[in-house]
C-alpha cells in the first residue's frame, strides 16, 4: 500500500537548505520515492499554513518511507535541513 510523507517546512537559511536540495534527489531515488508536489506558495483554503514549503512524496509502502527517512545517508544530508529550517513531516498510509 502506497505512503506518503507531508513536509511543512519553514526555512530561515535558503543557503544551508541548498546543500540538502543539492543531494536530496540521489538518495531519495535509492527508496523508490516520487515527488509528488513541491510548493511555497499553496492556496490556503481553511485554517492557518505559516510555512514556506509544502512537500509531498509518495513510496510503494511504508518500509520504503522508513527505509529513506532512517537511512545514515538522509539523516546525514538532513542535519542541513535541520539547521537551515523547522517543520512537521508525517507519514500517512494510502487507501
């Protein structure tokens, strides 16, 4: 069953966040991961969304999602994220 990550992210340090950009996509591809939508400037249709960047990428199933999320190579190409931005990721399963 397919799963999907949402990202909310703030980002305060568009520099730094251009190093996780730069090697995000070659260790995403390892986990069978497609980019679904990538936006800074969604239409908000209720409530309040303060964040610069919303993300959303799907795998084949959850393991894969985990795999990536927990890799040594993404938590290492993170801590750019991490220290250029703050937010919420989740997981959700697909119908």
């Amino acid at each position: 069953m397919a799963h999907y990550i949402i990202a909310e992210i703030s980002i305060a340090d568009r520099e730094e966040y251009a190093l996780y950009e730069a090697g995000f996509m070659a260790i995403f591809s390892r986990y069978q991961g497609t980019m679904l939508a990538v936006e800074e400037q969604p239409e908000l249709l209720e409530g309040e969304w303060p964040h610069s960047r919303t993300v959303l990428v799907e795998f084949p199933n959850r393991e894969q999602a985990l795999a990536w999320y927990q890799s040594e190579d993404y938590q290492a190409l993170a801590s750019h994220r991490k220290r250029a931005s703050n937010g919420n990721l989740v997981l959700i399963k697909g119908l």
